[in-house]
C-alpha cells in the first residue's frame, strides 16, 4: 500500500509537471539557413549563413511569450566575392548567438518576434594580403569578438512544428582595421528557419 501511495505521488507530480510546461515553458531545437551579408548598405559582399540553434519560451499569456536560448552560426562569403582589397581569401566567421526575443501569438498560426541578440565570434578569419605577403595585416582577425544585433522574425506554428523567416540586423560596425586600412563591416543575416518544439 505504501509503496502505491508513493507511486501515485510521483505520477501525480510528474503529470503535474509536464501540464506545468506545457502551459509555461517550451522547448525548442531550430536549424537555419539564408544569406550572409557583409559590409554596409551601399557596398557589401554576401554568401551563406548556417545555424542550428536551442530555443527556450515562456509563455505569460496566450498571445505574448519571450525566448531566449543559444544557436551556432557560420558565415560564410562568396568565394565569388572574395577578391577584394583585403585578400585573395574569403570571410569565414563562426558564432555563439544568444537571443532575448518578445513574441506576440496571434489568433492563427502566426507568431511575430523582435528583440535583441548577442553574438560572440569563436573563430575568427584573418587578413591574408595575397599580393602583399608581408603586409602588416596578414594574420589579423578581421572583426571584433563582440557584436549586438536586432533580430524580427515571423514563424508560422502548427502542432510540434514551425517554419518561417527570422533576420538579424548588425547594429555594430565590426570591422578591425588596426590603424593600417579603413572602412565599416556590418553583419546581416536573413534566414529560413525550421524548427521542432517540445
């Protein structure tokens, strides 16, 4: 009898539980993918971007919720745009994202996102001068190890799954020119994103 009692106890709580998440919190695993762009508004370059990301929601009320969570991107240029000033080379950046998003669930599908997002550069590319390979450039990082961001995005949400569109906007000029060349970078991305929540 006793040991029923403490069966029912820890059903009861695990029940509990997962109607608590439910209604709470939500989890979720996202994998993303669109064009990279680099530089500033009237002169940039683009390639691809990639990233696979945690995901995880709180929701207040029906329509209103926030996430937060972490995701690994890389960034990559166009080996066709890469021929520029800087070297024969192409960027290659990869980050550690950390996103702070505001949600508003309307009565369909649909949820609107915006807020903030924090970016830590854990490989960084160098300079590489091709026709100058004593340029005090080569083997500089090219950008900062830090840049914040501002991410609007709308997914369309049906059972498990969500599907749609999310952009990050560079608000931080990114580029290290070390005193030896000058100019502004500016990273942006607009990506389709998949992604399966728990």
């Amino acid at each position: 009898m006793k040991r029923i009692i403490i069966a029912l106890f820890l059903l009861a709580g695990f029940f509990g539980a997962a109607s608590a998440q439910e209604k709470g919190w939500e989890h979720s695993i996202s994998l993303s993918a669109g064009q990279f762009q680099e530089g500033t508004l009237l002169n940039y370059d683009t390639g691809l971007s990639l990233k696979l990301g945690y995901g995880l929601a709180y929701q207040f009320t029906e329509q209103f919720s926030v996430k937060s969570g972490i995701a690994y991107r890389i960034d990559m240029e166009s080996p066709i745009k890469a021929f520029t000033y800087e070297g024969s080379d192409y960027d290659v950046f990869e980050f550690i994202e950390v996103p702070l998003i505001a949600r508003y669930h309307t009565k369909g599908h649909l949820v609107l996102g915006l807020g903030p997002v924090f970016a830590f550069c854990t490989n960084n590319d160098t300079y590489y001068i091709d026709p100058n390979p004593h340029s005090p450039l080569n083997g500089r990082k090219k950008i900062k190890d830090f840049y914040a961001g501002l991410q609007p995005s709308i997914m369309y949400q049906w059972k498990h799954f969500s599907i749609g569109i999310e952009a990050t906007y560079g608000l931080m000029d990114v580029k290290l020119n070390h005193g030896l060349t000058t100019g502004s970078k500016y990273l942006h991305q607009v990506m389709c994103s998949a992604a399966y929540r728990f």
